[in-house]
C-alpha cells in the first residue's frame, strides 16, 4: 500500500492560534508545560479567571497526542465502572466515573462558547463488537454502565451493521453522550480562546529545567525564564529534555491512523449515516469514523514509523476492506502515527510534585474528554489551593514499571496481530 506520510489534522485544521516563540523573561501566576487537550484546556481555565498564564509548547499547539488523536469524544475510560471501582473503591471510583460521565458536556460546552471550528459532531459513539466474545463484554458494560447512570443503548448485530455499514460487526454500544471532533482544531482551538482570555501562548519554545527557588517556581525556555507560583506540567506521552523535579512515569503506546479520499457520495446513507464514531472490542482495538469531508479514518495500534511499520501499513488496505469491501480500492491520503501514554491500569494519574505544581498523565487512550476535565480541574486546584475538585486524589509521586518491556509488548502483539490479519477473501472461503 501506498500513502503519503502526513497527518490530516493537520491538513484539515481551520483554527488558528498567535503563538510566538518566548523571547523575554516573564512572570505569571501560572505557567502551563505542553500545548495538547490538558495545557491548553487549564490555560483557557485560568486565564478566564483573571490569573496571568505563560503556556510553553516545545513544537507546535496540538502537536503530539492531541493532534493525532482518533478525535473521539468519549465519556468514561477503557476501564468498565466496576473496574474502576474494584482498582479506587467506592467513593474515588465513583467520583471519576461522574466526573468523566461529564466530559462530553464540557468538551462541547468549550467548543460552542468560544466558537471553536473542529467539525463537532454529537451523535454519540458506538463500541462495536469484534466477535460474539465481544458482544457479551458490551452486554456486561451495558449493565455497568446503566447502573451508574449512564444513558446506554445496546445494539444487535442488525443494527449495528446498518448503522455502521461495515461488515463483521456482531453488535455494538452506543453512548449518545459522546461525538467526534477534528482533535487538533479543538486542541488549537482551546490556546486560541485562552489567548483571547489574555494567557500568552508561546510555540517553539522547549524547556530546559525547571526548579523551585523556595519562593516560585523557574521555567527555562530558549534562553529565558518564567517566573510563576504554579506549575501545570502537561507534557503527558511527550514529555522530553526536561531537566527538573520530575517526569511522568507511563508506558508510551503508538496508535497508527489512516484517511482515504472522501468516500462517494452514493455511499455516504449507508456508510456510517449518522456520524458516529467507532471502536472495537478486538484486543489490539481498531477505530474508524468519518470526518467532515467524508474521509474515512481508520487505525489501530502500532508504530507506523517503527520496525514494523511495514507490516502495520500492509495491514491498513486489508483492514479498510475487512470493514468496507465497497471502499477497499479509494486512495489512502494520509497516514500518521502518535503516542499514548499508558498506565497499569489504565487509570489516570496527577503527581502533586512540589509546592503548587501538578502533573495529569495517563488517559490511556482516552486523552479529549479526560485532558479537558482534567486540565481544567488543575487549573482552579493550582489557583485556590484546594485539591477536591480534581477527579482522582493526587499522589506525591508515582511508579510505573517496566515501562520499556510494556511498550514492547504493545508493539509486538499489535505486530504479530497486523501480520496475521488475513484478507477478506480468506474469510469467506
């Protein structure tokens, strides 16, 4: 298969931002580290405070998982309820699952209150059942998921494939609280209404060290300081030449994406009509959805840009006509990769590092609704004081091991499962 290597996010973003490089020293009462979902979601929180916010970006806004993200507006985690619950117990549990039940809402709420041009489409999800054994997961998530409230529709195969119009779809679950939006729009989005707010945003501008002289809190970046008495380190998957107090421990995952030209027209009622998007089931998880061009987009775990990339890209065609025989000749356009950051159980986490100074990491897959509430929740934490409105208890540090043998793992599994996948004809011998 053949596809120019480039990300659509970044093709497709209608967003603009004015983020120039640090030039000066500054002071602030709040300086944000990393321009993704989380960063830019807490500088547009606190700069709408009225607190003075210096966001520095070593690339560009939205350059790592937030402009590369399937752009799923998810509510919840990968991890069911009474999974959540089992790993924090009841009262922690439950608050996370309420907190991020809402996140949704507060993602759509940013989007039409600041006027935010990322293709936002709200007509839910759908967790699709790869096999039987999957299904019987939905129906188990189903019931969890009514239990805690949560607005859930399971769906039989029938429906599922005609709301999805992809074959071997053996039902799904569909979350009307959820949506799509063009991730790396949102992500720019987000900086450029936090600049309106009056935070200064500076792209280019890569962190050498931090360190807290007893008094504040000292930024190194392209030669200058910032000066602050809060610290959101928002660096999640990307976190990189930072020399400090500490650095995210997780276990990085890539996800690999694709997009095709736009489908055709005589195809758009019958494939994915209503604009929901998709994941599966399947241990190494596929998405595939839609974007407002009628691109198809579709992934799974794995390096593209990796040792097995080859193996990876191969898969792609077979993939795209596994799930849509009609679509298996359209043209791949893009193909792009980028990082997740993953915990042991796939639980989020925030490192209450120093005095004032907090790191949020750890969505697992789930970096839009969760980066958001997150962010936002440290904001107002860094500004008050006051921790209990951040969805999960922080810690004064956190441990993640064999980080590197994990990452393989990953990597591994997703190639072996790739090289594996037969192509559609194999299946209906």
């Amino acid at each position: 298969m053949t596809a120019a290597r480039g990300i659509l996010w970044q093709t497709s973003c209608a967003e603009h931002a004015a983020t120039p490089p640090l030039d000066a020293d500054a002071t602030a009462d709040v300086v944000v580290i990393g321009g993704g979902f989380t960063g830019s979601a807490a500088a547009l929180e606190a700069a709408g405070s009225g607190a003075s916010v210096v966001l520095l970006e070593a690339e560009e806004i939205g350059f790592g998982g937030s402009g590369r993200n399937v752009g799923l507006v998810n509510a919840g985690l990968w991890v069911p309820p009474d999974g959540l619950i089992e790993i924090m117990g009841e009262e922690a549990g439950t608050r996370l699952i309420e907190a991020l039940g809402a996140a949704p809402d507060a993602v759509f709420d940013l989007i039409a209150r600041h006027d935010i041009d990322c293709e936002p489409v709200r007509n839910g999800t759908l967790h699709c059942a790869h096999a039987p054994s999957g299904f019987k997961d939905l129906q188990d998530r189903f019931r969890q998921g009514n239990r805690h409230g949560a607005p859930l529709q399971l769906l039989d195969a029938e429906e599922a494939t005609r709301r999805t119009g992809a074959t071997g779809v053996h039902g799904a679950l569909f979350d009307p609280r959820a949506g799509t939006v063009q991730p790396r729009a949102y992500a720019v989005g987000l900086a450029r209404a936090a600049a309106e707010q009056g935070a200064r945003i500076h792209a280019g501008s890569a962190v050498s060290t931090i360190r807290h002289d007893g008094d504040a809190w000292e930024v190194v970046s392209n030669g200058h300081r910032v000066r602050a008495g809060a610290l959101l380190l928002a660096t999640n998957a990307y976190h990189a030449g930072i020399t400090g107090p500490f650095a995210p421990e997780m276990v990085p995952v890539h996800f690999s994406q694709f997009a095709t030209a736009p489908i055709p027209e005589e195809l758009r009622d019958r494939i994915l009509p209503g604009g929901e998007g998709c994941w599966d089931t399947a241990l190494v998880m596929n998405s595939f959805r839609l974007d407002a061009a009628g691109r198809m987009i579709f992934g799974g775990i794995g390096d593209l840009d990796g040792p097995a990339g080859v193996i990876h890209d191969g898969w792609a065609r077979r993939k795209l006509r596994a799930l849509f025989p009609e679509l298996g000749d359209l043209p791949i356009e893009h193909a792009w990769q980028g990082r997740i950051a993953m915990t042991k159980d796939h639980v989020p986490k925030v490192v209450e590092f120093g005095p004032r100074a907090l790191a949020p990491f750890g969505y697992s897959g789930r970096g839009i609704g969760p980066g958001t509430v997150f962010g936002r929740a440290c904001a107002r934490a860094l500004l008050s004081g006051d921790m209990a409105g951040i969805p999960v208890a922080p810690v004064d540090h956190y441990i993640e091991h064999h980080k590197g043998l994990r990452a393989a793992w990953y990597e591994f599994g997703a190639a072996v499962t790739h090289a594996m996948t037969p192509p559609p004809f194999a299946r209906q011998g």
